[in-house]
C-alpha cells in the first residue's frame, strides 16, 4: 500500500536557451539548496542550452543525499524527455512549477502560456505581463501609458536601422548612450556608447541578441532597486543600491567578479523611500505582474527624481541577488520567502480557475 506523501510537489524548472542559462542553473542550486524538505518532493528539470528538456537525475541524487550536496550550479542536461512529460503533475497532492529561467524562451512569456494550458499553478507573473516586462521597448510604452517616470529612449527593429540611425541616436538624445538588446536581461548584449562610432558598434552587439533593440540616454544617477512581493495586494521591501564595480552594472559585475557593492537599506530619506516603493508598485501593477518582481531605477537626485529602469518578473537568486537580500532585509528569511511564493502561485491559480471556469 503506498503511503500519502503530504508535502507539495515542486518542479523546479531552469537552464533554458538564453544568453542567461548558466544564471538560471545557479539559482536553481540556491532555492533547491533553501526549499524545506519537509514541506516539498522536489523534480528538478534541466532544459539545455539547445532546448531539450530532461530530468536532472545529477542534482535529484544530491537532493537525496541532503541539501549540502548540491553543487554551487546545476546541469540542466541528463536523459531527454518531453516537456509535457516534465510537467506532468503529481498523482498524490499538490503540485507546484517554479520556472527558475531567465532571459527569452523562459521569462518571456512562453513557458508560462504551457503551464497555463497544463492547467499547473506555478511561481510568478503571468503570459502577458511575463512578455511586457521581458520587452524593453513595449515595456517602455505601458509604463508610460501609466504616467510612470522613465529615461528618454529610442526603439529600432533591425528592419528600420539605416547607416544614418547612429548619428539620428546622438542627436535625439545626445551622447552616451546605453543599447541593449530588448528581450534581454542580466545586462547580456548592453553597451555603454560615448562615440557615433560606438553606437553603431554597440547596435551590432545588441542585434546578435534580439531583432529589436532600446536606445536610452545615459542617466547620472544612483541605481535603486526594490523588491515587489503579491498578488492583488503586492508589497515592496526596502529599497537597496548598488554601486557598480565597473564602469555600470554589467554581467561580470553581477555574476562573475562581485565587483559591486551593495547598499541594503539605500541611504534615502523616509520620504524617498516611500516614493521608490510607491512607484515599484505601480510599476508592478501596470505590468501586470504576479508572484515576484525586482523593480530598478535610476535616482538623480537633483534632476528628476527616481527613473524607472526596468521590471524584472524572474530576478535572480543566486548568494549575491538583490531580490532575496532585499526581502531578508525587511525581515524575510529565505526558506519564508520560497514558501510565500508557492502560496502565492496556489492562490492565483484558484481565483484564475474561477475567473475561466464554466
């Protein structure tokens, strides 16, 4: 007779086939290294850099081992299997899906619309706000739309790129310049530009990631991030800063050297930090984000005030992320914050269900 497992069934999913892959494999190690396991059974699927998914029999064995066990990083490779095979849910209890990927094919949108259609609840935003917050450029006009401040910006396809766009950047917003590839994250393909000539080198590394890139103009200000937590009722953390390592916050910076220097809670007024929260949420709501987001911004603090940067609806969580350090901050411990996001995908899954129910 088999015995009733009551823990909740977490399929954690990471890898995947963006720039941002071994990212995802090394926060996938810390929240399996954190998930109680007493309270979940997890299945660790692996999806390799060319798009096949397996279970990753590696990292189960070392779960079974005992949390110590695991390696700093996971591998997303081991035997192939299909994805609807992967997540399938359990026969005995609850099931949760908890897509640690980063980047397109994973944060954009498209694994969420499959879990949709498998009818799974799973950690985070959902189909729409995953691909609005993904994409820089569409991003840019929802937010706007909302009356959210933001940096002056550009967006191109590489169908409209002409050998004048260069100079038409300088003179729209003048020099430097950041472009970045706009479904991207981690600072994969971005470039500091501070020449014509830059640009135009800047684009052709960001157009090797993306068919659509961004353009904004280079804001002297302090980088501010907060850390969005909910559903229908979100909440932010306090507010952190980071001051780059390099010359701006990059991937080396933020995942290879430990360059930068983290500032946790930002050195700002009461009255700041009320505003940066208060705009995170907004930010959070406009996109139509659920479960988790790291909202940044740019603070000049003589000019315009708190910039709206990006919305990240999957940040990281490896051991120097500022999502997880930001909520440990504000009184959140690790484990706490991995259960409050499996709560938080169950609820949004049952009022989903009767919103579609027939």
């Amino acid at each position: 007779m088999t015995t009733h497992d009551p823990r909740i069934h977490l399929i954690v999913i990471f890898g995947g086939q963006s720039a941002e892959h071994d990212v995802s494999c090394t926060t996938a190690a810390h929240v399996l290294r954190a998930a109680d396991p007493a309270k979940y059974r997890i299945t660790p699927i692996g999806i390799a850099r060319d798009g096949r998914w397996s279970l990753a029999a590696g990292a189960k064995a070392a779960l079974a081992e005992g949390p110590d066990a695991l390696p700093g990083r996971l591998d997303a490779s081991g035997d192939v299997m299909e994805p609807t095979l992967a997540i399938t849910p359990s026969d005995d209890g609850v099931t949760v899906v908890v897509p640690l990927l980063h980047g397109p094919l994973g944060e954009d949108g498209t694994v969420q619309g499959m879990l949709e259609l498998a009818d799974l609840p799973y950690v985070g935003t959902g189909v729409l706000g995953s691909a609005v917050a993904m994409d820089k450029a569409m991003a840019k006009v929802v937010t706007a739309q909302h009356g959210i401040p933001q940096a002056r910006h550009l967006a191109f396809r590489a169908t409209d790129i002409t050998p004048g766009t260069p100079q038409h950047v300088a003179d729209t917003l003048g020099l430097p310049v950041f472009v970045k590839p706009a479904n991207m994250g981690s600072s994969v393909g971005v470039s500091k530009a501070k020449t014509v000539e830059a640009v135009r080198d800047a684009i052709e590394l960001a157009l090797a990631y993306d068919e659509w890139i961004v353009v904004e103009e280079a804001i002297n200000g302090r980088e501010i991030e907060v850390a969005v937590l909910g559903n229908l009722d979100p909440k932010a953390s306090v507010p952190g800063e980071i001051v780059p390592g390099a010359e701006f916050y990059d991937y080396e910076d933020k995942y290879v050297d430990d360059g930068s220097q983290s500032l946790i809670p930002a050195p700002l007024t009461a009255e700041q930090t009320a505003e940066v929260q208060a705009l995170a949420v907004r930010a959070f709501k406009a996109m139509r984000c659920e479960g988790l987001s790291r909202v940044d911004f740019f603070f000049e603090e003589d000019g315009r005030g708190f910039l709206l940067n990006e919305v990240n609806t999957m940040p990281g969580f490896t051991p120097i992320s500022m999502y997880p350090k930001l909520w440990i901050a504000s009184g959140m411990t690790y484990s706490a914050l991995i259960d409050e996001l499996v709560r938080l995908a169950l609820e949004r899954h049952t009022r989903r269900r009767r919103n579609t129910a027939h």
